[in-house]
C-alpha cells in the first residue's frame, strides 16, 4: 500500500496537471509536509487506511496550540488556510477510494473575526508610490507600467505576470487572465494603466527583450519573464522611506483597489467577478465599506422611513 508521502507527490502532480498557480502549490505542499511527520509521530500512521477521524482533530487542536516564531498564536485565518489544504488532499485520497469522505467531516474552519481588510494603501498613497518611479530607463517604464497595471485591474500579482503580450486588448482596453484553476476571464484595464502599458509595449519592451519568440508581457534584465520574488523585490524598492503605517506587499494592491472601488459605489457582484472569486464569501469584509451607503438608501427608500410615526 502507498504511503501517505507517496499520495502527496501524486496529489501535487495532480494540481499542476490542473494548472493551480505554483503559490497555491507551494502552500498546500508546505501544510501537508507538516501534517505527515506529526501523524507519523504522534499516532505513527504512515498510510491512508490507519487515518481516523481523532488523529486530524488533534492535529487541529495542535494548530491552535502552535506559536510562531514571536510567541504569536496563529491567526484563524491562517489556521482556516491549512486546513482548507489539507482538505483538499483529503478529498483527493476520497476521489480514488483510499480514505473515507466522513474523514473531511473531522475537520472545522474556524471563525474569523470580520475585520475590514488590512494591508489597504489609500489612493493617495498609491500616487505617491507611483510618483516615486523614474520612469527615463526601460525597467524603470516597465515597473511603472506593472504597478499601474496591478492596481487598475485588481488581478492577483501571479495573475498578472503571467501576462503574454497577446493577452492585452488595446482596442478595448482590457486584458485576458488565466486565473485559478486555469479559469479565464476578462478584467478592464483603466486609462492611465493603459497609457503607460501600451508606451510599455510599443517603445520600452524591445530594450528589454533578448529573445524574440519571448511572449512574456512584463520582462526582467535577462529578457525573461518577470518573477515573483522580482516583483517583491521592486515594491519595497519604492515603498522605502515613505513611512507607511502598512506592511505593503503585491497583493496590496489588489487590495487596494477592490476597497476603493467599493468605497466608490461598485456593485458587489461586479467587483467579485473582476476578482475572479467563484463566491461573494470572499468580498464579506469589503461590505462593511457600504453600511453608510446602504443605510442611507433604506432610509431613503423603506416605505415605512417616510411615515410620520
């Protein structure tokens, strides 16, 4: 019989073959090669038919006993994310028949606090940080370009470096993502982004490119694809010194841009979709940006706001 190791390399194949984001690999690998050794040594189960029920309910009472490495508690956020991960795994190993589906059922998110979201730049802050690009060498133009990009667009930062040229429609101002789970759709892309993005394309690129069948959108140094950790790496080139009360990181401007498109009347529904979330469960947090705007429209609207008595 295969180990539960050896599922795991199976089930990591599997969500490449699916095309998940290498992110999202990355975290459900990282949480399963911490679930296997405490199982290995706590209740020295090696193989999926020794799983039962206790075993994941005290490794989920572990979680909530965990400290990290500054004697914190982990966030229910972060225990809702690994064991969303290994759900899923579980529901793998259910799909070929190695464990039953009642074993999912040991496991229980737990309730997050609804806080609005953190991590959020103001629009004015988002200026300021644009402000501080030089944009008189081709990198420069570029990271103006992506940042631009990034928080007209809302697209997660994978999203948008794995941009091709092909994916931009000029004409109609809009761009074809390849979201999770290898899903399309099409996100509009704002004016200003779209200035700096075709100057980007039409007379920046070229000095950047070295290969001429690269399709890349957004290119590093070396003419290849721009990265992940490059991206990183250029925001808190930009951020320094500014004082920012926020720990300001890609997804940030995602962030940013979905509260301030809330905070402008943007439908709910039409910002999920731009999103690209399957659920409006993601977007709960960002509704408390509309009480004021809802209450003022129930006590315009409700007939009995309008009664004397």
């Amino acid at each position: 019989m295969k180990t539960l190791y050896e599922h795991e390399l199976e089930y990591l194949d599997h969500l490449r073959s699916l095309k998940y984001s290498i992110r999202t690999i990355q975290k459900r690998r990282q949480t399963i090669d911490l679930l296997l050794p405490w199982l290995r040594d706590t209740f020295q189960v090696l193989t999926p038919d020794r799983l039962q029920k206790n075993h994941l309910q005290a490794w989920e009472k572990h979680l909530f006993s965990h400290r990290t490495q500054k004697g914190l508690p982990l966030k229910p956020s972060s225990i809702n994310s690994q064991i969303g991960s290994v759900k899923h795994f579980l529901l793998y190993l259910v799909n070929r028949g190695f464990v039953m589906k009642s074993l999912c059922d040991a496991l229980e998110r737990v309730k997050e606090p609804s806080l609005l979201p953190d991590s959020v730049l103001t629009h004015a802050q988002v200026k300021r940080l644009l402000n501080r690009i030089d944009t008189s060498s081709p990198a420069g133009y570029r990271d103006r370009a992506l940042l631009e990009m990034l928080y007209s667009s809302g697209v997660r930062a994978t999203e948008l470096l794995e941009l091709d040229v092909g994916s931009i429609n000029f004409e109609q101002g809009s761009a074809l993502v390849h979201g999770k789970g290898d899903k399309e759709r099409v996100v509009p892309i704002g004016k200003t982004a779209l200035r700096y993005l075709k100057s980007y394309v039409v007379g920046v690129r070229s000095f950047l490119l070295r290969d001429q069948s690269e399709q890349a959108l957004f290119l590093n140094y070396g003419g290849r694809r721009f990265a992940y950790h490059n991206l990183r790496y250029t925001i808190r080139k930009y951020i320094r010194n500014m004082k920012l009360d926020v720990r300001v990181s890609p997804h940030t401007f995602r962030r940013s841009c979905t509260t301030e498109m809330v905070r402008g009347g943007a439908n709910i529904y039409h910002v999920k979709e731009l999103l690209g979330h399957e659920t409006l469960r993601t977007m709960r947090h960002y509704v408390k940006l509309t009480i004021n705007d809802l209450k003022a429209t129930h006590q315009k609207c409700h007939p009995r706001e309008k009664d004397n008595m």
